[in-house]
C-alpha cells in the first residue's frame, strides 16, 4: 500500500486558505509525483491549527461541511484513499476534534472524535470528549485505526484496536517540540507492542508560543523507523506498507495470542 503522509504548517483560524493549500498540494506533490497512492496522511485540526478560544465560531457543522466534501472530491478525483487528518465540527453547542477516513469512492466511511482532552492546553474549556468507542475500518480490505494527537498516552484503546484486527494505526497529531521524546518512544512503543504499523501526521511550525515537533513517522510492527520527517519543515513521507509482514511479525512473537487478560486487573 503505498503511502504519503503531507507534515504541513498550518494558517491559523483560516479554514478556506487551509483548504486551498491541501488542494493544491495534491495538484502538485500528492499524487503527481512517483507510482500511484493508495493511501494519503493529513494532520490533526489541519483546518484551524489549536486556535481554542475561536472554534465554536470557526468549526464546522458536522454535516455537509466543506472540509470533507474537498477531501471526498479529492479521494475521487486522484483515487486514492484519504486520512483526513482532523478538523473541528460543530453539533449542537459541542464542538469535538474530529478525524475522518475517506475510501477511494469518496465515502466518508468513518469518524472519530478525540477521546482523550489535553489538560495542559485546557482542551475540555473548548472542546467536548468523543462519546463511543474506537472502532476498526477497512480500507481496500485491510483493517486499520486511528487515534489523535493525546491519544498516544493511553495504551488501552490501541490496544482495543489491535485486538479487532487492526495491522495499521494512524495518528494525525499537533505534538508539541517541548515533548519530542515522548513523541518518538511512545509512538514506536505502540507499534513494537501492538505488532502494528504506526503512520503518522503531525504538524511543524508555531502557534501562540508553541513549536511543534514535526517527525512524522512511517514505523513497521518490528518498531523499526522506515521514514522520518524533519522537526521544523513542510515535506512529504512516502513508503511503500506490506501488510502481511504485520501477520508475519505476530507469527514470529506471538505477543498478542499470549495474553492472559484473566489475571490484568
């Protein structure tokens, strides 16, 4: 399955010139350049950046928004399956963190709203947790996950997504530069210890007093680092994910088929 993954900046609380600048990347690098892609990589809140205190003005409905319809265009135009990153909806007077997979028909075929609120950054003043659990998707038949930014801290539900079927997770992030190394171990810790690939997405550039990490990452389940993106630059990952090294990496270390969750109080 071959992947890119776009570590962008962000314009901060301007959704359209967001939008324009993913359009146009696609136009340019996306697709054009190399064999065809089956899978493309977008960052979290790739619309808004963590403008917090503008979002219940700037979020978008959660039905019929922009936002996904440019990626449904997109996904049909260059036909290529799409992780959307994620965006702020709106649904009533909550506004949640939302990530959206797209299939190469252009399907909106899942979402998922950020679990897991980043106390430090005061994300619960702003921002309302998901409501259901994390659930597994299918693209061209492979079962995969996604989780956001926070979210990496929490095993338990990469765990649940391991333990549906998942060979490949996804984490469109905004993980700040001060906290890089926790980025790095924990990201490659969730794969060596789900057998999975870990593909992420996450944002360079500064916001409000806040760089942010960059390292994208392209990681196989044996843990080993396949692609990297700089700390501090816009450029695109692309690797090449064989799925079926994830069953052959579990064969070899039954990690998962020894559990004994009778006795994990």
């Amino acid at each position: 399955m071959h992947t890119k993954v776009f570590q962008m900046d962000i314009i901060p609380g301007d959704p359209e010139a967001n939008r324009e600048r993913v359009r146009n990347w696609f136009e340019t690098e996306a697709i054009q350049n190399g064999p065809p892609v089956d899978l493309v990589v977008l960052p979290e809140m790739w619309t808004t950046a963590y403008t917090l205190p503008e979002l219940n003005t700037i979020a978008e409905p959660v039905e019929e928004n922009e936002s996904t319809k440019l990626l449904q265009e997109l996904a049909v135009a260059y036909n290529t399956n799409i992780i959307g990153g994620s965006i702020a909806v709106k649904k009533n007077a909550k506004v949640f963190n939302r990530a959206l997979v797209i299939n190469r028909q252009g399907e909106l075929i899942y979402t998922y709203d950020k679990l897991h609120l980043v106390p430090m950054l005061n994300e619960p003043a702003y921002l309302s947790p998901g409501e259901k659990a994390v659930e597994t998707f299918e693209l061209d038949g492979i079962k995969m996950g996604i989780i956001i930014c926070f979210d990496l801290r929490f095993p338990e539900i990469i765990r649940s997504l391991a333990l549906q079927g998942a060979k490949a997770l996804f984490i469109p992030a905004e993980w700040p530069a001060s906290r890089t190394l926790h980025w790095d171990v924990l990201s490659r810790a969730r794969a060596i210890e789900n057998q999975m690939y870990v593909i992420s997405s996450n944002r360079v550039g500064s916001y409000d007093g806040t760089g942010f990490a960059g390292r994208s990452m392209i990681i196989n389940p044996w843990g080993d680092v396949l692609a990297e993106g700089s700390i501090d630059q816009e450029e695109v990952l692309a690797e090449v994910l064989d799925l079926n090294y994830v069953s052959e990496v579990r064969e070899q270390v039954p990690a998962l088929k020894s559990r004994v969750p009778e006795y994990y109080n």
